[in-house]
C-alpha cells in the first residue's frame, strides 16, 4: 500500500483551524476573567500546529515511521528544538523549567543567550507555541509604559540573531496575523525575549505581582 501524498494530507484544513484558534485567543486575552479559556485555547492552538507540522514531516518522509514511536513522541521535539537553535544560534541541551515564562524571561532579562536556548529547547512544544499568546498581553501592557518602547528591540536582535525580520516589530505592534506567515514558534519566543527587553527597560526583573 503506497503512503499518502502532501496532496492527500488535510495540511489546508489543519493551518485554517489554527488560525481561527490562535485569532479567538488573541480576542480572549482582553478579557481577564476569561483566562481559563484563553489557557484552553492555547493549548488546542499548540495541539493544531503540532498536528501540521507532523502531517508535513510524515508526508515528505521516504522511512516509515518507526513501530515503537509515534508522531507525538518523535516529531515535534525535533522541529522544535531545530527551530530553537535556529533563532538563537544556539545548539543547546534541553533543560527542563518549572515555569516556561518566568524561567525564559529570567535568563533573557540576563541576556544569557545560552540559558535561554536550554530553556526553550526543554519545553514541550505546545507549551513553547503557547507563549505567543501569553506574552501578547503583557508585551502590549509594557510597551504602553516604556518611554521608548522600540529600544527594547535591541533585546531581540542580540538573543535571537536567527529571527526573520519584522517578527519581533509585528508582536510589538499587535499585528495579530505574523505567526501564520513564517514559522510558528518565532512569534512566540520573539514576544518573550521583547517582553523581557521591556521589563528591563522598566526596571521590573519578571512579571511584578506574579
């Protein structure tokens, strides 16, 4: 039995589901008391992108997958953590956070480029895609604080050489619709590192309050 093609695979069906998912969280993180939606959505968005970019790996791929593993388990680490090493330039050993955010922003608040690559390339997938959402917020909340809010640009191009241009400027200015165009894991680690270039030119180190 021959395996399916790219042509069979739902990859249309699956980007538009996670468009529409990733656009209704975006709307849910305006609304506070809505945050165990906007949690649950987050992870349906991360659930969706996981499914697309395995459906892409599985139909390029010339091997059957192995008998013992499956796509969840064997996929998405790797195309996570390549990306991670892209954008950071760095080829890190995975390290494991408590707490995905506050561990990434720690070490990006340092500019410890290396800490920041562990961390991330340690964080499950959907978790890792779901910072797009979570620091959205937070980065329109500071950037609206900070005398000069762009000067925190200068954080991203020094932790993360590998971004495509424009990604970081497009969280800063709430374009909703960046993730979509290039690959999804920019977005989120871009608002993360320009969340932690904001708090250290407000002089926060972390979320106050959190």
């Amino acid at each position: 039995m021959s395996s399916p093609s790219a042509v069979n695979l739902p990859l249309s069906e699956v980007r538009r589901a996670a468009h529409d998912v990733h656009t209704a969280s975006r709307r849910l993180a305006r609304v506070p008391a809505l945050a165990a939606a906007l949690g649950h959505l987050d992870a349906a968005a991360g659930a969706l992108l996981l499914a697309e970019h395995a459906l892409q790996g599985y139909a390029v791929s010339t091997r059957p997958p192995p008998q013992s593993s499956t796509v969840d388990t064997a996929v998405p680490v790797t195309w996570w953590t390549a990306r991670i090493a892209v954008l950071t330039g760095v080829h890190p050993s995975p390290v494991p956070a408590p707490d995905l955010l506050d561990d990434a922003l720690a070490r990006a608040q340092d500019g410890d480029r290396d800490g920041l690559a562990a961390v991330l390339a340690g964080a499950d997938p959907t978790d890792g895609l779901g910072l797009a959402a979570r620091t959205a917020p937070y980065v329109q909340h500071y950037a609206d604080r900070a005398e000069r809010p762009s000067a925190a640009l200068d954080t991203v191009r020094e932790l993360l050489p590998g971004l495509p241009p424009g990604v970081a400027e497009a969280v800063l200015a709430g374009t909703p619709d960046g993730p979509w165009d290039g690959h999804p894991a920019d977005r989120a680690v871009a608002g993360t590192v320009l969340l932690a270039g904001l708090l250290n030119l407000l002089g926060h180190k972390g979320l106050p309050g959190d």
